[in-house]
C-alpha cells in the first residue's frame, strides 16, 4: 500500500510539474503591449495618467517572468522586513532602466534583455536549491544580484515601450504612471504571493517539497532562457 501511494505522490508531482511547465511554454509569447492596448498606445497623444497607470499594472500581473522572479526572491523570506528590502533594491534596479530605456533612449536587444530575464529565473531557483555552495563552494551575494537582475527586468519593461512611436508631448508623465502602474502591480502580486506561501509555511510538507518547487521553476527559467534565444538567432 505504501509503495502504491508512493507512486501515486510521484505521478502527481509529475503531472503538476508538465502542467506548469505547459503553462509556461503557452505563455512564452504573450508577454509584450497587442490588442487593444497596442492601438491605445499607438494613438496616445498627450497625457493619460489613468490609462498608463493601468498599463503598467497589467504588465506587471500578467507578466510570468517577472513573478516567477519575484517568487524565488521572496521564497525563503520570512521577515518583512527582508521582503520589503529585497523588493525595494528589484523595484529602484527596474524603475532605472524602464526610464532610462524609454525617455533616455537607451536601446538593447529585446530577445538577449528577455533571455537574460528568463536566466535570473534560472539563478535564484539555483540559489534557493543551494546550487551555489554545493556545487561552487560559495554563496553570491544576493542583495546586489537582485539588484542587477532588476536593471535587466527593467529593460525588458522598457524594449515593450519602445516598439511604439510613442509621442513626446506629455511622455514623462506617462512613463512615469506607467512605472508607478508596475509597483502597483507588483505589490497586489506579492501580496497574493505572500499570502500562499505563508500559508503553505504552515503545512509539513513545505520543506520536503521546496526543492522540487523551485526545480519547476528552474525548469520555466530554462524554458525562457531557450525561447529567446531561439527567437534571436532566427530573427538575425
């Protein structure tokens, strides 16, 4: 009976792991601006702080990347804070350079910024497994590292923005609604995230399963990390 309901336990874990791993991969190609909000934005003139604020918390919810990011950020934190610390070096590294790409005119490669997104995915789902001291004999320290991969998700925020002629009268204001948009929307996604793992900290089982949880999300880095790339060199 036991090893029946062993078997069971392993054919579950593996269905929700090709799951998340099939949500991800759906999902590979519906982060940017399209629809209606492509249109909104294409005939933007002058300022719409509503509208931009919305924009920006809907790229923030609606963006997998970002949150699988912010997961593994948050994932072993259990003071807040730690999470408010952490969040605040990610948020200053992304605010930088969603503004310095957009109103400074600072440009780079969309597939590389989105690989190198997908890629800090893959390194914190390694930290929080203790890849770095098993295998390297050293732990990075995670503070700047956040701080860095926050630079990079802040690229990324800005190249959807820049695949739009957007007008110069009233673009500071937009852009700035849009970043606070973002924070917005990441704070209703850390909040909901929050709540599930402090939840989950109270189950027995939320050790025995983390390394497996973050091995998943490991997984969907990887699969970031190879549609990018992928995408790049056929798109040169």
């Amino acid at each position: 009976m036991k090893s029946i309901s062993a078997n069971k336990r392993t054919l579950l874990r593996a269905a929700v792991t090709l799951l998340l791993l099939g949500a991800c991969s759906v999902g590979l190609n519906a982060h940017g601006v399209s629809g209606k909000d492509a249109v909104f934005l294409q005939g933007l003139q002058g300022r719409a702080i509503g509208p931009m604020l919305y924009l920006g918390a809907k790229h923030m919810v609606t963006g997998y990347d970002h949150l699988l990011f912010l997961v593994g950020v948050i994932f072993f934190l259990y003071k807040l804070k730690d999470v408010l610390l952490y969040v605040s070096l990610f948020t200053i590294g992304h605010s930088v350079t969603l503004l310095a790409g957009v109103l400074g005119g600072v440009h780079a490669n969309p597939y590389i910024i989105d690989a190198i997104i997908g890629f800090s995915v893959v390194y914190k789902a390694f930290e929080n497994m203790d890849g770095f001291r098993r295998f390297f004999g050293f732990q990075p320290n995670t503070r700047v590292a956040v701080l860095i991969f926050g630079l990079f998700h802040g690229f990324g925020l800005a190249t959807k923005l820049q695949d739009f002629a957007l007008s110069p009268n009233g673009l500071v204001a937009n852009i700035v609604s849009f970043n606070v948009g973002v924070e917005i929307g990441q704070g209703l996604a850390l909040t909901a995230i929050l709540i599930v793992l402090s939840y989950w900290r109270t189950r027995s089982g939320f050790f025995r399963h983390a390394f497996a949880t973050n091995a998943v999300v490991m997984a969907c880095g990887f699969l970031l990390v190879g549609y990018q790339l992928s995408a790049y060199f056929l798109a040169v």
